[in-house]
C-alpha cells in the first residue's frame, strides 16, 4: 500500500488474547448488556465464555508482559556491545616494545626490511652453493650422473622384478 498512503488496514485487538485481528477475520461476541468484544478466534472465544483469566493464559500477550517472555531480546538488540581497544602483550613481546616499534617512522621501517630482504637473499644463495657442493660431491669421477632407462616408465603396471629364491 505505498502507492495508496490514506489506506490504512483497520486492524482491531482481540479482547481476550491481545493479538491483532486483521479485516475478514475474528468473531464479534455482543452481550445482553450490548457490550460487545471482539475475538480473533474460537479459541479465544471459549476461554472468555469459560471465565479463564488472560494473566494465567500463557499464550496471550497480557501473560508474556507480565512473565517477561520475549523482552530478553528487544533489550538485547537495543543494546549491542561496543567494541573496546584494547592493546595486551603478546608471546615473546611486552607492550613497550610494541608501542616502540608502532612509533617508528616509516623509512626506518622500510630500512629495516630492506637490509632483512638482503640478509635473506643471502642465505639462501650460501644454502644453495652448499647444495650444488654436495652435489659435485656426490658425483662420480666422470663427471655426470648415471641416467635411468627412460622408456622403463613408459605403458601400463609394471611386472613386479622377479625374487631370488
């Protein structure tokens, strides 16, 4: 009904239970005192008719009032937590040296990385130097390594090598 803003549904309270009762739906009780109630069904209806007390009905919304059902959550949404910073300590490293090292200035920091790139490039040459050492090593006198036949791998399973007995 946007298009429409002046509609409005008319929607009326059950007597009994307190919910909405939308056009088309409920029933109208009328007494002989001509005071009328409305319902929003039998159900409500009868337990009226039968002098049962809305309070002590636990599914009307007089009862959930007043036992506080359901307003746990209302209140929950309204108040959602704020988050705190908070700055705590970590493993290996105590608070002044985190604010020390937060308070560097960015060309010292990118100095620092720079020269920890270089030292790590380094390693890693000497680490490969020593492997191509081992290598040489663990040559034979020849010079080159021994080739495996290559066409071994070629076609489907493999026969297993046969067992001396």
């Amino acid at each position: 009904s946007a298009a429409h803003p002046d509609r409005t549904m008319k929607t009326e309270l059950c007597v009994f239970s307190g919910y909405k009762i939308h056009p088309g739906h409920g029933k109208k009780y009328v007494r002989v005192d001509m005071r009328s109630f409305t319902f929003l069904n039998g159900k409500c209806e009868a337990s009226f008719l039968m002098k049962k007390t809305p309070r002590r009905t636990n599914w009307t919304v007089i009862y959930r009032k007043i036992h506080r059902k359901g307003s746990a959550e209302e209140i929950a949404k309204r108040k959602s937590r704020r988050t705190k910073k908070f700055q705590r300590p970590v493993v290996g490293a105590s608070l002044e040296t985190i604010r020390a090292k937060r308070n560097v200035k960015p060309e010292v920091r990118a100095a620092e990385r720079q020269a920890a790139l270089r030292e790590a490039k380094e390693k890693k040459k000497e680490k490969q130097a020593a492997k191509k050492a081992e290598k040489v090593k663990a040559l034979p006198a020849g010079g080159k390594a021994p080739r495996g036949n290559k066409a071994q791998n070629i076609g489907g399973k493999q026969k297993p090598a046969a067992k001396s007995r």
